[in-house]
C-alpha cells in the first residue's frame, strides 16, 4: 500500500502506512521519520509514530497544509532500503514471574493449557518490538508475542496496577512504568524504572527499540530495586536476523 497523507487539525498531518500492525510496516514508518529529520526543517514540531500512521506536526506559521505535503510526499516515494543487516537496540528487562508480582501467571498458564514454567519461557523467549508509547507516558505497545500465550483482558479492571507490572492483554503484551489502573493480566514486574521526568529521555524505551524480557528471582529484583534510579539496564545493539522468537 502506497502511504496516504491527510490532514489531523489546521497543523499536523497523519501519514497512513496500511491497516495491520505489521514490523514492516513500522520500519517503513522509522525510515519515513529519519528521512524527514535529514530535510532538517524549520518548524516541525514533532513526529509521533503508532502502529500503522505517523502524525507530522508543524508550524502553521510556517507551512500550510499543501506546502507541508509538498515536502513530505517525496520521502515516501523512495520506498524501504534493505534492513536484512539492521542494526537494531534491544533493551534487557528483568522480570521476577508469578506469585504476588504475577498474580495472573496462573490464569494465563490454565487458559492456554500450558505451565506456568512454559509461559515464563515463551514470554522470555522472544524480543518484542516497540511499536509506539501510549496510554500513560512511557507505556509501550510491543509487537510480537508468541500467540501460544494470548489470554483475553480482566472482564473488570483493576484500580491500581503496581508500577513495573508485566501483562498480556490478547495478543500483546507491555509493562506498566508508573502505578495505574488497567485490565492487562499481569504476570511478573521488573523492579527497572521505566519512565524518569528527571532525565533529557524520560521514558527508557523508545519506538523501533526491541525488549528482552530476563527472568530473575525476587532477591535479584529487590538488589535491583534498591539501586533505583542507577540502575542501567543491559542494552545490545543487534542484527534483525539474529532477534529472537516471532518476528
């Protein structure tokens, strides 16, 4: 599908890349994003990906509608270069499985006929990609995951999901950076910190970076925990074709 380009208000516009969560599609999007950042333009205001679309918001001072799409439209018609070599960031998350840190653990397990043991090593054994933050800042919608552990939301939310929680919701999965309500099962929590308003990037994940879910035990997580905020993850710059699991 050849990306279409509309307007989203009198400043931004949605570039419209196709209608599936697709890891193609959203390289094409990455792609679109560093080409744009290459024009080096005078007032682009910012560029957000999500799973299919890329809003572009800019200066209406500066561009109008017809002018900003003048611009924008030959970076689309190049088309996607080879990523078969891509460097790409995966982000290690370490994760403590079941008991009071994965109270669903076992629902998910009976639901999908499987071990609690076996959804540990499926979950752990792919590296999801970050399609796009959302929700609440730094919550990240991560592509991927092994169908074999899809489980359906709660039927009833819960008020108050612990900061660091892990959950499966249908077939995605992601982690919860900050204490809130939501309806994802949860089945372990890292004690990493996910998103830091002290920091330049406060969220620690970005789009286009994978994870790499760890399991550890609790003494490691709370060793973990109490180094808080200096805590630095393990992050490995990796090949697409040696990324693990569902691609």
């Amino acid at each position: 599908m050849k990306p279409t380009i509309s307007p989203v208000g009198d400043r931004a516009i949605s570039i419209d890349f196709g209608q599936v969560i697709d890891p193609t599609i959203n390289r094409h999007i990455r792609q679109t994003i560093e080409r744009i950042k290459e024009l080096q333009l005078e007032g682009i205001i910012e560029l957000v990906p999500t799973y299919c679309a890329l809003l572009v918001e800019y200066d209406a001072m500066l561009y109008s509608y017809s002018e900003i799409c003048n611009i924008i439209e030959p970076t689309l018609e190049k088309g996607m270069t080879d990523t078969t070599n891509e460097l790409v960031t995966v982000v290690e998350v370490p994760t403590v499985y079941g008991g009071e840190f994965g109270p669903d653990l076992s629902f998910v397990a009976s639901h999908n006929h499987l071990s609690e043991d076996e959804v540990i090593s499926i979950h752990s054994g792919t590296d999801y990609l970050v399609y796009m933050l959302g929700f609440i800042p730094g919550f990240t919608y991560l592509g991927g995951m092994d169908p074999r552990i899809a489980t359906p939301r709660l039927s009833s939310p819960r008020t108050l999901i612990p900061a660091g929680s892990v959950g499966i919701a249908g077939e995605q999965t992601g982690t919860y950076p900050s204490d809130s309500p939501g309806g994802w099962q949860i089945i372990g929590r890292t004690p990493v910190t996910m998103y830091d308003m002290s920091k330049a990037q406060a969220a620690l994940l970005k789009a286009g970076d994978y994870v790499r879910y760890v399991p550890i035990d609790e003494s490691e997580f709370h060793r973990i925990k109490a180094l808080g905020t200096d805590y630095v993850p393990v992050i490995r710059e990796v090949e697409v074709g040696d990324l693990r699991g569902v691609k």
